[in-house]
C-alpha cells in the first residue's frame, strides 16, 4: 500500500514509519517540523514538509494515489491545551477536518487515527475498557474526541472506514536503536526522568505521594512506541477486509511514579534526584487499560512494554555512548 503519514517525524510517528516500511509498505511522510526531528525522517519515506491547515497542498498530495492515511499530526500537550486551546483547536481540529476532506475529494477511505486515553477523562473503573463513559477533563482530550466523532460520521456519510487507536502513556524509543532524536522539551514523566539521569537536569519533581495507590505516587500505563507502531500496522492492514474500529493501546498493567524512577536508577546506574511536591492538578490517582479488544481485533498484544524494556531502550539514545544492554 502507499500510505500517507502525517506526523512521521514526530516522536511515535518516526516508530510507525519504521514499521510500516519494515512491513513492504510505500511511505510518504508529512510534517510541517514544529515537533518533528530530520534525524527521525526514513531515508526509504518520500518527504514533504508542510501543515494539514494547508489546503492546496493536501490537494496535490492526496493526489498521488495514497491508499490509506495514518494521521498523527496533533498537538499533545494536556496542559499547554487548557492555556492555548486555540492552537489546539486549529491544527487538532481544523487541519484533521481539511485532511478527512482532501481524502474525500481523492476516494482516500482507509484512516488510521491517534486517539488518546485522554478522551475518558477520570477513570470511574479500571482497568479502563472501550465502553468507559467518554468525559475528557482538558481541552486535548476533546479534540481527541471531536475526530473520533467526525470519523463516525464520515463513516455513516461517506463510507470512510477508520481505526481509532486510544493509546495510554507511550514511552521507549525503537529497541532496534534507529529512532534517535529526542522530543523537544518533553513533558512527560520518563523523558524527564531520563534527562535527570544524563544531568541535562540535576532534579524533578514527584506529583504527589499522598494518591490511595500502593507507595502513594500516580500510577500509570505505559506503552512502548514499538508496540504503539505495530498495532498501526496491523490497524491498516484489518481495515482492507473489515469495518471501522476503536480500541484501547495500553498493557493493564502500572507502574508508579516510584516504580519509574527506581527502576531507572536500576537501568542507567545514576542516581534520580527528586522532590516530592503538591499534586498536579487533573492528574487521576491511577489510569490503567485494557486491549482486549486490540487482542480480539488486531491479535495484537505488547511486546516491548515492561519498565525494564521502555527505561533501556530510552537509555540507548539518551546516553548513547555507554552501552547498557
Ligand atoms: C505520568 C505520571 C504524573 C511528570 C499525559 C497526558 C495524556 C497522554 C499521555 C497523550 C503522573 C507524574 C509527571 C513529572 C511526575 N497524552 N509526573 N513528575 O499525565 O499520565 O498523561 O501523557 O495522549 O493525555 O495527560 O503522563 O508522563 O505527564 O505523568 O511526578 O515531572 O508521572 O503526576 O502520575 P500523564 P505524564
């Protein structure tokens, strides 16, 4: 198939790209760089730099006769949407819209799409499932949401067929060791704790140690990019003889603040100086999933996300020079 990717430079897009090609499929490559690393481009994937928020040149690439499109061009930042939702709104929204349009125009009907464990809001049980209520608590989570509304619809309407991938925290760079640029200003817990490890930052701070989990800090599901990228693959592949779907990314199982830092310290042989500090605000005790639905689906199940697997293969780029496999 020849498969558009927008966001393929980015830091799981670059993961799905690998797959993807890996898998004998042709690839182009769109992203307009605000978050994407060159370094990350595959050299076997056509580029081309630019925005889904630019019309004509959607036009002219969807075009080329693409099969299928896998979109994670977005924004992702939870906290950063709740102060600029705007942004938010433009490239989640509008520039999602003008690609659904463009593949519309172009009989495009096949759509991977990055969804986001932020669509359920606070988990009211766990392990979270697909039929969790849908309550997002940040502007992010919604845009998330509002697409996978539109994509029932153009469903319903058009006959587009979709794959909704809901991924939990994704964490861990390609094991292979061909993904090597790093997230720029990372806000997430491992990338920050990996910086504190390579003394990029002396320290961090830990959200909270009073949440009813079991040594107290948050809890959560982390996923490794690798599983992340081969579920798109087998996402794209189900959707040429079957319907539309939506499922959980995630392992079922947590790990806590703690969890994270210990076992980093473990990995990296440095040691991880932290703060305890007041809870984040929005931030649940405990968000761990269930795939059963992508087991059933897809017969996709994680095979890179125990800590150990994620934290090594963090390691591996940020501290390339010391060997720790
Ligand atoms: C993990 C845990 C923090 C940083 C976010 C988005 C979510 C999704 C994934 C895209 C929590 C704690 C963190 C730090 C800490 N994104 N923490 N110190 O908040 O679970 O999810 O990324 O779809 O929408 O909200 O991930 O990595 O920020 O936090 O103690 O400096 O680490 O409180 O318990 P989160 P995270």
């Amino acid at each position: 198939m020849k498969v558009l990717v927008t966001g393929g430079a980015g830091y799981i897009g670059s993961h799905v790209v690998l797959y993807l090609v890996e898998a004998g499929h042709e690839v182009v490559i769109l992203d307009d760089m605000s978050l994407g690393c060159l370094e990350n481009i595959h050299d076997q994937a056509e580029f081309i730099e630019g925005s889904t928020l630019d019309e004509a040149m959607l036009d002219n690439v969807l075009s080329k006769n693409i099969d299928a499109v896998v979109h994670l061009a977005a924004f992702k930042a939870a906290g950063e949407s709740m102060i600029h939702p705007e942004k938010y709104s433009k490239n989640n929204l509008n520039g999602t819209t003008n690609l659904l349009n463009a593949m519309m125009k172009h009989n495009v009907m096949t759509f991977v799409f990055s969804s986001s464990a932020a669509v359920y809001g606070y988990p009211e049980y766990l392990p979270v499932d697909e039929d969790h209520p849908l309550k997002p608590i940040n502007y992010y989570g919604y845009t998330k949401l509002a697409v996978e509304n539109m994509l029932k619809w153009y469903g319903q309407l058009k006959g587009l067929k979709f794959a909704a991938l809901r991924y939990f925290n994704a964490a861990g760079y390609d094991v292979k060791r061909r993904v090597f640029g790093l997230e720029k200003s990372p806000q997430n817990l491992l990338p920050i704790v990996m910086e504190v490890a390579t003394g990029q930052r002396k320290t961090m701070n830990v959200f909270g140690n009073d949440y009813k989990t079991k040594d107290g800090t948050g809890v959560r599901d982390y996923i490794h990019v690798n599983d992340l990228a081969s579920a798109h693959v087998k996402a794209l592949e189900y959707l040429q003889d079957n319907d539309s779907f939506t499922v959980n990314l995630a392992t079922g199982e947590g790990y806590s603040v703690l969890d994270v830092i210990h076992e980093a310290e473990a990995v990296t042989e440095k040691k991880i100086n932290y703060t305890i500090v007041d809870r984040r605000p929005g931030d649940p005790a405990e968000l761990i999933a269930t795939s059963k639905q992508a087991n059933v689906i897809l017969n996709w199940a994680p095979q890179f996300s125990d800590l150990n697997t994620i934290l090594k293969s963090m390691w591996n780029v940020y501290n390339p020079e010391e060997n720790h496999d």
